[in-house]
C-alpha cells in the first residue's frame, strides 16, 4: 500500500472531531481510523536488504593491515584499506588497536598506547 500523508491526516482531524464527541460508538471507530492512518504512514518493504559483501577480518588481514602500516606510517587508513582491499574504518580499529590478531573481532575495552606502539612495532609478530 503506497503512503498517503494528506489522507492520513485528514483521517487524524475526524478522530479529534469524535473524541469531541466522546460516546462508545466513537471509541470502536477511534481505533479503528487510527489504526488506518497509521498504516496509511508506514511504507512497507518489499525486498530484502542487502547482503553483507565486505571482506571478514580475520588474523591474516590485520597481520597484513599491521605490515602496510608498519611500512607506509603517515598514508591514511582509507589508502591503506585499498591497499588490503578492506574498509578504511577497519583499518581505524585496526591502527588504535581494536582489532588484533589475536583478537580479529572488535575488542571491546581497547588497548594503551604502548601497547598498541608495541604490536605495530614488534618484527615477529608482522
């Protein structure tokens, strides 16, 4: 059903004019006229959304992010991401240290600084 905003409202005006009225009858057609203008103002859904198409992040792309990174220090994440061909936002959580390898999934309670320096800097583990 398409939407129809004048419609719905036009709806909305008579149900303040009943509830001006007030009587038993009125109430029955209130939820009634309500219940149309509201499905007169929702848009209904007519295809799925979407399906996921990103690369999943996993202990190769963050140990392959941490090595572009290592390598090119001042290019920005969105260069970066292009470089491993994943979202410059993961390459953000990646950098500040909310990805790792050990943890590819977001890590939730961050890491120091110094410790963050330490993995990017650390030649065995990239």
């Amino acid at each position: 059903m398409p939407t129809d905003i004048p419609q719905a409202r036009k709806i909305l005006e008579d149900v303040v004019r009943l509830l001006e009225v007030s009587d038993r009858e009125a109430d029955k057609n209130v939820v009634t006229m309500v219940e149309r203008a509201l499905s007169l103002m929702m848009r209904e859904i007519t295809k799925a959304p979407a399906r996921a198409t990103a690369r999943r992040i996993d202990r190769n792309v963050v140990l392959e992010t941490l090595r572009v990174l290592k390598k090119y220090p001042n290019k920005g994440d969105r260069w970066v991401g292009r470089v491993v061909n994943i979202d410059g936002g993961r390459v953000s959580e990646i950098r500040r240290g909310l990805r790792t390898p050990e943890h590819p999934g977001m890590r939730r309670d961050g890491l120091s600084t110094d410790i963050r320096n330490a993995m990017i800097g650390e030649d065995d583990a990239i």
